[in-house]
C-alpha cells in the first residue's frame, strides 16, 4: 500500500486475510495517536519528512482503514499488540 510522506518508496503492508484486516503501516507516522487530524503532520515529524504535504492525505488512509474496522500498526508506536512476541516467547519460555 502507497502511504507517502515520510520517505520516497514509503509504503504499508495489507494483511487483509485476517480476521480482522491489518494494515502495516511502518513508520508513516510514528504514533497512533498521531493520526489524529488535529495533530498531524506533527512538528517533528515534519521536520523529516521527504514530502510533507503527502503526511495528512496519508493519516486520512489510514484513520479510513480504522473507521472500517481495520487495525493500524506502526514500527515506532509502543502499545503492544496480539503481534508482538514477548521477551519470554522470544527465548523460548513457556
């Protein structure tokens, strides 16, 4: 999925065969929370940003994604999700 804004190339991945849809969305934003329309694009983020006007179309792609049931994951963004291992599972405990 084209997410531009952040870097040239930018881009998500879709895994639409789930239950619930995930769309990957790397680091086009860093935050969840910056999603939101009255914060992005961020100051800092923009302050990085290989095309800045793109930041707000691409936040709208992926606010619709959640709007229609969708879940939104980004490298950066530290709340833990059903996706991410544990440092048990990691080594192998339990």
């Amino acid at each position: 999925v084209d997410l531009p804004g952040h870097a040239d190339g930018q881009f998500g991945l879709l895994f639409a065969g789930l239950e619930r849809p995930l769309l990957y969305g790397v680091d086009a934003q860093w935050l969840l929370a910056a999603l939101d329309p009255k914060l992005s694009p961020g100051f800092p983020s923009s302050l990085i940003a290989e095309d800045v006007a793109a930041i707000g179309p691409t936040c709208e792609t992926l606010r619709r994604f959640q709007a229609a049931g969708g879940q939104v994951m980004l490298c950066h963004d530290p709340e833990m999700t059903q996706y991410d291992l544990t440092a048990d599972e990691l080594a192998g405990v339990g």
